[in-house]
C-alpha cells in the first residue's frame, strides 16, 4: 500500500509541494471544487507524467492502481468498452488451486518483504544496508580527519582530492588494496614533498668545498719547532747560548749598523773583532730559515683568508640543502682557529728560537669538508630528481599514502573486518531474494494460466445490467460486442448505440459502475486476482441525490472487502466536494471521537492559490451544515468557493423552514446588494444539486466582503439573527434554534 505522497509543481501545489503521510487502508480527503484533489488521483495513476511528485510505497513494492475520476470517464466512456474479465464459478477445482495460487503468492511476497526489511530496515534507511552506510560515513570522517591533519604538508599529493570526502576515502581504500611503497619516517617525506611539489622547481648548483690541503701543510712544517740560532764553533757562540739571547742579539746588530762603532745598549765603544765575531755567529743557515719563517707567515695568513672568503660565500649562497646555522658555528669555529694559529706563527718570527706549536685543525677541517660534502649529495639527490621530476612525484605520492595507511591502519582494519561481514550478510539476503523473485514470476505466471481458463466478460454484463435496472435506468444497457465477445457497448432496448444520448447523470453512473467491476475483475483474461489500490475522486459528479446513497453504498462495500483478509484491495482513497456525499461514505457507527486505526482524513484548500493539505485524527466533517458555517468563520476562507458556500447555507437552512418567500426577501435590498442576494438564492430556480456546486467566480476581497455582508442582512431581515450568531459565534445565545437539528439531519 501507499504510506506517503508528495504532490509537487503540479496544477496549484507549489514547488515546495504538500504531502500526505502516515497512509492507512481507507483515507478521506474532503475539499472544494478546484482546491486540488483531482491533482492528487492523477498522481496516483500516473506518478511517471508528475516527476515532481513521489509515492512511497510500503516494502518499496508498488501496486496497481485503479483511479476512477474524469480522466477515467473521458478515457472509457467510448462505443465500445473494453470487456470485464472476472472468475466464473462453474470449476470448484480451478478456483480452489487459484485461491492457493494466490496464497504462495502472498507468501512468498511476505517473505521478500521481511528479508527486504532486514535489507533496508523498516524505516528504509536502515538495515544491513543501512548499517554498511553508517560504516562508510564513519570511515569516511577518519579518512578526512586523516587528509586534515596532513594537509597543509602533503597537500599536493592529494590534488583533486581535497575537496571531497567521498573521493579522498576512495582513494584510501583503494591504496589500502594496492599500494606497496617503502614505509618512510614522516619528517623524511615532509622534506622531499617540500621540495618536490614546489612550483618552478630547478636545479642547484654544486657547492664548491674549499681545499685545506696548504694550511694544514704550513702548520706540519718543522720550522715551527726548529730552534733558529746562530752557528755554535765561534768563540762567542758559548756565551750566547748561555745566556740564551739569540734573538736579542740578531735585533741588536740591526741597531749595531747605525750607532757603530757605539754599542746600541750600553753606549761603550765596541772593537772590530767582537762585531766581526757576532756577525759569524748569525750565518746564511740562519738566514734561510728566518726567510722560511717569514714564508710560513705570509703563506698561513694568505691561506687562511682564501679559506675563509670561501666559507663566507658558501654562507651567502643560501642553500636549502645547508643548515645555515651550524655553517655559522663552523665558519666561527675555523676563524678563531686560524686566527690563533697566526699568533703562534707570528711569535715564531720574532723569537725564531722558540718551540711553537700551532693548533691541530685536521679534524676541524674534516668536519667542514664532511659538511659540505653531505649538503653536494643532497644537492645531487636534488638534481637527480629535478631530471626525473614526473616519476619523483608519483613515487613521493606513493610513499605519502603508504605512511597515512600505516598510521590508520587500525581503523583500516576494523572497517574491512566489519564490512566484509555486512557484505557477506547482503549478499546473502540478495542472493536469496533473486531466488524468491523468480519464484514470485513463476506463480504468477502459473496464476494467471489459471485464470485465463475460467474467465469471462459476460457475468460483469449481467451484474451492471441488473443494476441499472434496479435502480431505474431500463432505457439503455450493456450488451457484450467485438469478434470474440471481449468488448462492452452501450446500447438501447431497440439495440441501437447509445453512447451519444446518455444524459450527464447516465453517463457518469454508468460509468461508476463499469469501474465498481472493474475493481473485482480485469480488462485482460488474468490479473483479476492481483492486489490492487482503488481511488474514487468525485464519483457522484452530475447524479441525482438519490444515486448519491447508491454510489456511497458501493463504495462502502470496497471499504467492507479491503478490510477483509487475503483481500487483493489493499487500500482505497476516496476524494469528494460533495459534503453530502462525504457524510454518507464516511458513516461508521463503530467510529468514537477519534478515526479509527485503518483510516486517515483530510482536508484540502487553496489559499492565495495555493493547495494546502490538512490531516485530522478525527473525521472533521461533523455535519455537513456545520461544515459550511466554519467556511464562512474561517478567516483564511476561500475566495473562489466561498459564495457557493453560502448558497448551500440559505438553502439548507430555509428549505428546511418552508414558508420563505425569497422574492419577498429580495426585494428588501437595493441596487448592487440585491443582484448579490438574488445570485445567492440562485437554488431555488436550479435545484438542489445543479451546476452551482461546480460554479467559479473570480472575486477580490471587497467582493467577498460585499457578499458575506448581503449573507448577513438575510437572516436579520427574516428575523434569523439568533441563528446567525449561534452558527458564527458572534454572541451567546441562550435557547438552541429550532431547526438546528432540522439542517444537521438535511446535511
């Protein structure tokens, strides 16, 4: 059966749409003429030509629907009619292995919609199904926590991805399956990635690694331990030695030069033989190694600058691949290294005689060169991967994935572990339902096999002749027609057609009736037994009050079936204007306040021009004159109708009293409010149920004000008003009208 119905973007529902919800087995939808109810039986019939509108059906299992409204009548009231097919009676056995045919079916139906219900739950949304969706949402979420916490550093390895949670959980599954890519610590990845993915990227020149080879040669050179002195066979070489002031005395003839032949210390005048004798002390052995001192420190000093310009211009190269920090620390470092070891050297050439030694910088400039010589490689690395840019990239990528895997892989693991049991159980549950489906075909099949053999159009020829004569119809009748006798027409006693001389009235009870059997039968030779959702909208259009009763009593019997069990009527929807009519249908004497548990009512109006859908837990059609007055009290009441609502109040409400003389009332008015006040007494001319009830009159608010105002001055000048503000609740009334009851019972 049908649990819900959107109408939507169709005649005068708005895009929004409305719904009917909480569908039973019987639902009344009570409305006025163009509110919008034949809207909702068109759906009903044809949900493919309003894609705007949905129907939801019970265990997502759709059934046939028979709709009886104008389209209907329009579509079948023709010459010839096609034939009713329904069981004949003549074969216990046949009809005995359909009633089983028809049980299987029941039974195997019931079964797919409990493995259905296992599927999508009873909500449709939940169930095994539902449960592999929750799975999928939360791994989902993890998946995107994952690409958040990463995101700002591997962002180019998600490209196309980042924007959709969906994609991006794809794509971890997918490399869950398939990635076997080396494991790599991340600040590893962090730093390639930094470098890879960078836009413009380019290659890097190779550090040059300053050479150290001369300085550390200058400071191995043995002059720095070497005692530079003068020769030691000349007589005054013993007292120099003693003394131990070579070097005072190598200054001192350098003075000696220009204060001779005055000693430059002491004044005293010094004989030829003691200079000539110091000047043999200091010899060329001497010489040669004061000038290979004098060498050492201008070598030192001139490698040591050219070392250093070099480390400086290595520090101003900025390289990525260079800690700039620890290149300070070593250039700091190697500076006061060579800094003092120029001292020592420098005191070397003023003392020659002294032992000097000089800081070992081997070490140091091992580190320096290892330094270097790690940032060359990276830089290598750098290169390499520049020349292979598009396959560095996909391998990084690979790798990006493999470490996010490896830090979900707990979470990865619960999913495929909890997934492949839903899987297993859906697969099974589907599995099994294509095994019940088939079997449903082939009972169908065998169903409508059995059927085909004992049907026949003639018995529903014989019904509706028979209820036409009953109820007074005996100039025309239904006679079967066509080759093989399938086909219905209409015909008079003297067999002449009948279809183009039918009155309105006949014509739509014919009709209804040709429908009612419809409901029991088929148009083909099977299918007479298949479940089925009826719909009436207005089917008392243009009958006669009497017929009305007839055509409720019809009804009530399908109410009577679809609530019988194993009934192939699974639901019915009955759609009416007609208050009369909708206070007969809907008659249950077993109904308290409430609705009962198989039923729903509705109301459907137009404000504004828009169709507006009411659900009540009680039937809201009390009376049909109570109706009529909680119209004219409702504020938000409706233009288009609300003068034929007051027509249907004066003459329920005066016909019943008898003795009044509309003209006599009309005639009380003047200029514009009496033409309003005899429109509104049009009743007494047109009878009861004439074309007024489907009359439309385009009307502002200052129309409507001027006929609610004329409505009013009618019962005041028929001295009424008692009646009025009882029924408007204007005022409290003290005794009861005396043809209330009267108006309740006409209604």
């Amino acid at each position: 059966m049908i649990e819900e119905i959107k109408i939507a973007g169709c005649a005068s529902y708005s895009v929004e749409g409305q719904r009917l919800t909480e569908l039973r087995k019987i639902n009344f939808i009570y409305g006025a003429n163009g509110s919008g109810k034949t809207s909702i039986s068109r759906v009903i019939a044809a949900p493919a030509d309003h894609p705007a509108c949905t129907i939801r059906w019970a265990n997502e299992r759709p059934l046939e629907c028979l709709v009886y409204n104008t389209d209907f009548v329009e579509r079948n009231f023709r010459s010839n009619l096609p034939g009713i097919f329904t069981l004949g009676e003549h074969d216990a056995a046949v009809l005995d292995q359909i009633d089983q045919a028809r049980r299987k079916i029941a039974e195997i139906e019931r079964d797919i919609s409990a493995r259905n219900i296992v599927l999508h739950g009873d909500d449709g949304a939940s169930g095994k199904l539902g449960d592999r969706s929750v799975l999928h949402e939360n791994i989902v979420n993890e998946c995107w926590k994952l690409k958040s916490r990463y995101d700002a550093d591997f962002h180019s390895a998600f490209t196309g991805l980042r924007g959709s949670r969906a994609r991006f959980c794809d794509a971890i599954l997918s490399q869950w399956a398939s990635n076997r890519a080396t494991l790599h610590p991340l600040e590893d990845l962090k730093k390639r990635a930094a470098v890879i993915f960078e836009k413009g990227l380019a290659r890097e020149s190779v550090i040059r690694v300053p050479d150290s080879v001369e300085l550390t040669r200058l400071e191995a050179l043995p002059i720095l331990v070497k005692k530079v002195v003068g020769q030691g066979d000349v007589d005054i070489a013993g007292l120099i030695d003693r003394l131990g002031n070579s070097d005072w005395v190598k200054q001192g003839i350098s003075y000696f030069v220009k204060s001779a032949p005055q000693c430059p210390f002491c004044q005293q005048d010094v004989d030829a033989d003691l200079a000539k004798r110091i000047g043999d002390y200091f010899d060329d052995v001497y010489d040669r190694d004061i000038a290979d001192i004098a060498c050492l420190v201008t070598g030192y000093e001139a490698a040591s600058v050219a070392y250093l310009q070099a480390l400086n211009e290595i520090s101003q190269t900025s390289s990525r691949y260079i800690e700039a920090d620890q290149l300070a620390d070593l250039v700091e470092r190697v500076t006061a290294r060579l800094a003092l070891n120029q001292q020592h050297i420098a005191r070397k050439q003023k003392e020659p005689s002294a032992v000097v030694t000089v800081e070992d910088n081997t070490d140091l400039f091992a580190e320096v060169r290892a330094f270097l010589m790690a940032a060359n490689a990276a830089i290598n690395e750098h290169n390499r991967a520049v020349d292979d840019i598009g396959n560095q990239k996909t391998l990084l990528t690979r790798e990006i994935w493999k470490y996010l895997l490896e830090e979900a892989k707990s979470v990865l693991n619960n999913y495929h572990s909890s997934k492949t049991a839903v899987d297993a159980a859906i697969n099974g549950i589907e599995a099994s339902l294509i095994t019940k489906r088939r079997d449903l075909a082939t009972m169908r099949q065998t169903l409508r096999d059995l059927e085909k053999g004992i049907t026949s159009v003639k018995p529903t020829v014989t019904e509706i002749n028979a209820l036409l004569a009953s109820f007074g119809f005996r100039g025309f009748k239904l006679a079967t027609a066509g080759d093989q006798g399938n086909l219905y027409e209409i015909v008079r006693l003297d067999g002449s057609n009948a279809v183009r001389s039918l009155s309105e009235g006949e014509k739509t009870f014919v009709t209804f009736l040709y429908f009612y059997h419809l409901i029991r039968g088929s148009v083909s030779e099977s299918g007479m037994t298949s479940n089925r959702v009826i719909v009436f909208d207005d089917p008392i259009s243009s009958l006669d009050s009497d017929i009305l009763f007839i055509v409720s009593s019809l009804i009530k019997r399908v109410f009577e079936l679809s609530r019988a069990q194993n009934s192939m009527i699974r639901q019915v929807f009955v759609l009416t204007h007609n208050i009369y009519f909708h206070k007969e249908v809907s008659f249950d004497p077993e109904r308290k306040r409430e609705r009962r548990a198989h039923e729903t009512f509705w109301i459907v109006k137009k404000i504004d021009d828009i169709s507006t859908l009411e659900s009540f837990d009680h039937n809201p059609i009390k009376t049909s004159y109570e109706l009529l007055w909680s119209e004219v009290r409702n504020e938000n009441r409706s233009n288009l109708t609300i003068q034929n609502t007051l027509r249907r109040i004066l003459e329920n409400y005066f016909k019943i009293l008898g003795n009044m003389d509309k003209d006599k009332i009309i005639e009380k008015f003047d200029g514009r409010e009496k033409v309003i006040c005899a429109s509104l007494f049009s009743w007494v001319n047109d009878g009861s149920h004439s074309t007024h009830d489907d009359l439309y009159v385009s009307t502002d608010v200052a129309t409507v004000d001027a006929y609610l105002g004329v409505f009013k001055r009618i019962f005041e000048e028929t001295g009424h008003m008692q009646h009025y503000h009882m029924m408007m609740g204007t005022e409290p009334v003290p005794t009861a009208s005396p043809v209330m009851n009267s108006g309740q019972d006409a209604a």
